[in-house]
C-alpha cells in the first residue's frame, strides 16, 4: 500500500522540497499552504500521514491538528516545528500528533520519520485485523481438506495465483467454500498481513451501493452524520472479495468497472477521487457466461474479473474427500463443545458417501453439528445424521446423472415437509440460503402445493 501524504505548510519551499522528496520516494504526497484548504481537503480524502506547521496565518495549527482528528481519528499527524516551539509540539501530542519534526531537518530525518509512522500504522492495523479474526465467529478456521484429483486440482491453481496480484473469479455451487478459497488466496499473497473484506453482493441495496462501496462525506447526503470510509477504502493495500458477484443490478456494474479499472473511488460527497490498491477476488454460483449471453451481466466486467478462474467441484463430485471432511469436521465441533472425540460407524459413512449433498460442504458440516446434539452417545448412527430416506435407500455412490437430480429432489421435499413448509428453516437444515433453495426448487418444479404420486412424499410448502 502506497501511503498517502498531506503537507500543510504556508512556506512554499518547505512545501515543493517535502513533496519531492516524498514524491519520489514512492508516497502518493499533495500539499497546500494553509489550515482552511487542509481540513477541505481532509474532508474529501483519507491520508494516512499528515505533515502540519504549527505557526501559519489563519486557522492556528493546533485548531487545524483538532479538527484533522476530529474528522479522522485514524490520521497520523506529525507536527513541523521550530526549536523555539518544542513545548508547543509537546502540547501537540496531547491533541494526538504522533510526533514532530524540528526545523531545519534533512530529507533523510523527514523519510525515516513518515516511514515510522506509516508502518506503526500498519501495525496497528494488522493487531487489529487479527484481534477481530480470532474474535469474530463468521470468520471460518477450516481448511481446504481432502485428497480427490479435483481438490488437488484447485490447489494447485490457488497456489500459482496467490502470490500474483491478478484478478480472480471463484465459481462453484453453494457451500462448495468459495470463501475459503477466496481468504486461502489473499493469506498466502503479499497481502496477508492487511485486510480482507467481504461484500455480499446480495445484500447491496442500489440506492446506498455508492456510499457502501465508496464511503461519504459527513453531511453530504440526509442521514449522513458521520464521514464513512466504503468498502475498498477499508481493503486498501488487502483484498477484496465480492461474494455472489451475479447478484448486482446491471446498473451498478457499469460503476464497479471503472472502479475495478482505475483503482480510483469517488467518495460521495468529494470532488476528487482516492487512488487504492485492491485486490480483487469475486465469487459466483451461477455460470457468468450465460448470464453475459442473456445481458443480466455486463461483458466488459466479466472479462475484467475473470483474469484467473478457479472451478470448486460439488461435494457429489469428490466423494472420496466426505470421510477426511467428516473426520476434520468432527474433531473441530467437538473440540469447540468441550467434549470428548466422537466416532462415526461405518453405516454411517457409507451414507454419507451416498448422498447427494445438496448444500455440498456446509450442509456436511451441520449434518455432523446436529448428529452431535441428537447422538445418544458412542459412535454416530445413520439416524443422527437425519439425511432422510432417500439416503439410506443405497449405501453406493451415485454416479449417475438424472439419478442424483432425484435424490437431491427427494432430499429437498423431505427437509421441507419436516420443517412444515418453512423454507427458512429448510435451507438451514440444507446447509444453502433461501435464494439457492427458491432456485433448486424452481429447478425441479416443486411448487407451493404439491401432490405427488403414492410412490413419492407428499410436500405443503408455503
């Protein structure tokens, strides 16, 4: 992450030799000669390092350092200062400056100090980052598991492309471990160390995509009481991951492209744009091709974000993984509960084998979670794994097509009929989210009222 810089100072030689000097050694460095024109410009840009004399003509340089730390508390500022002065940059420091500079200095002292500053941010960061990652229970601790030539496969590629900066687009079914795949990519990279944010495309909402996205001004939209950094502010320097990119409206995607291209956000609010410098790792469980061909998707995005694809195969297509996943599984769940190692009988992996798994490897994993709570002890039974009849009819793998298309259908109905038609509930109990359920249901023409023939179950869904 390239730092960016403000020089506040109203001698212009001060000014010209300190953007120079940082200019060329690497910073993203702007400056302006007095405290009225730097708090406008703080308004409309995040800088990670502010460079602020105390002593200019109007605005008092301890009022400008307040109002700088007001609007942003995540500023560094380091105060410029004669020797006259040092008990005022002292006082300085109490108003939150990191630290000063005395008057005359070298270009070598004002490099190593901004070269503190910005990694002492970073750190900070980073103890940040990892303080949320250990605390927060969305972030997933697994770990791709498995030895099938088609999760091998995938490896390999995530390998080749996480040390590169190059655009990566995730596709494969709900529950297959997009995400995984995604943050698997961004902690072996360069990156690792500075954030990786998720945006559920799904939940943008377009009226507020700009300011979720972007970040906003405080004041410059109704409701806006605050200065908000967007999402790709947030990822700068890190990655970040747009989850189920097929969900956002076509009119969003033209914005998103200049964006992905530039590298350039237009806070709303601000008459500059910010440079950053994002990765970009997106997702999809739909086929990006199709949705191009029939303009629910733009061609021009699609081509920009589909630099490197990475094909995570159905858990029905990689069965010889489902005993090392359920093993894996298994000893997290009970090391997370506190319990004692649960085993798992072979009737029960060889069901296991045999079903579909519709929900891929998330349904697995609380197909294990619910079996632990419902197991009356000992090894786990095929009834607490509760995957239904159409499961337990062959303990064979099923290879064949149309074959799978019915278990997972029978599956489907059975969840929804022992969840009294609460779709809600039945994707929970699937491992997929409602969207998925809605699709798969479509798919195999289960309607709100369905009857079917005596050999089939007979479904309400409401």
């Amino acid at each position: 992450m390239s730092a960016n810089v403000l020089i506040i100072d109203d001698d212009e030689s001060m000014r010209v030799g300190c953007l120079q000097t940082l200019s060329e050694a690497g910073y993203r460095a702007q400056a302006v000669p007095n405290g009225a024109l730097a708090i406008e410009r703080a308004r409309g840009e995040t800088f990670d390092v502010v460079l602020l004399d105390l002593n200019m003509p109007g605005i008092p340089g301890m009022e400008v350092l307040k109002r700088i730390k007001q609007l942003d508390t995540s500023m560094t500022v380091i105060v410029i200062t004669g020797y006259g002065t040092i008990e005022r940059a002292m006082q300085a420091g109490k108003l939150g400056a990191y630290d000063f500079l005395c008057k005359p200095f070298d270009p070598d002292q004002l490099l190593s100090l901004v070269e503190k500053a910005v990694s002492s941010k970073r750190h900070a960061l980073e103890d940040s980052c990892i303080h949320l990652a250990l605390n927060d229970p969305d972030v997933p601790s697994d770990r791709l598991v498995g030895q099938s030539p088609a999760l091998k496969t995938v490896i390999r590629l995530l390998r080749k492309v996480a040390p590169m900066d190059s655009t990566v687009l995730i596709t494969g079914e709900t529950g297959t471990g997009k995400e995984l795949v995604a943050r698997t990519i961004h902690l072996q990279s360069r990156r690792h160390r500075l954030p990786f944010v998720v945006v559920d495309c799904g939940s943008l909402v377009q009226t507020l995509f700009e300011s979720e996205m972007f970040g906003h001004l405080k004041g410059a939209f109704t409701g806006a009481i605050d200065t908000t950094k967007g999402k790709f502010e947030i990822a700068d320097g890190g990655t970040l991951f747009l989850d189920e990119i097929s969900n956002i409206d076509l009119t969003l995607q033209a914005r998103l492209l200049r964006v992905v291209q530039e590298q350039e956000i237009p806070k709303i609010g601000s008459p500059r744009t910010r440079k950053v410098d994002v990765r970009i790792i997106s997702a999809t469980n739909r086929d990006l091709l199709k949705e191009v061909e029939e303009n629910r998707f733009r061609k021009d995005l699609f081509y920009r974000l589909n630099v490197v694809s990475i094909h995570i195969p159905p858990l029905r297509e990689r069965r010889e993984d489902i005993p090392a996943l359920a093993e894996y599984f298994l000893d997290q769940i009970c090391r997370q509960r506190r319990i004692k190692l649960m085993k798992i009988s072979e009737e029960a992996m060889a069901l296991m084998r045999a079903y579909p798994w519709p929900g891929n490897v998330r349904e697995l994993r609380n197909a294990l979670e619910r079996a632990i709570v419902v197991s009356e002890g000992g090894p786990l039974v095929p009834k607490d794994l509760m995957l239904g009849e159409s499961a337990s009819e062959t303990h064979e793998p099923q290879s064949d097509s149309s074959s799978l298309a019915e278990l997972e259908k029978k599956q489907i109905m059975e969840v929804l009929n022992d969840c009294g038609g609460n779709r809600t509930h039945a994707a929970a109990r699937l491992g997929i989210n409602r969207k998925t359920l809605r699709e798969k249901m479509r798919k195999y023409g289960i309607t709100d009222d369905q009857s079917t023939s005596d050999e089939e179950t007979t479904t309400s869904i409401q």
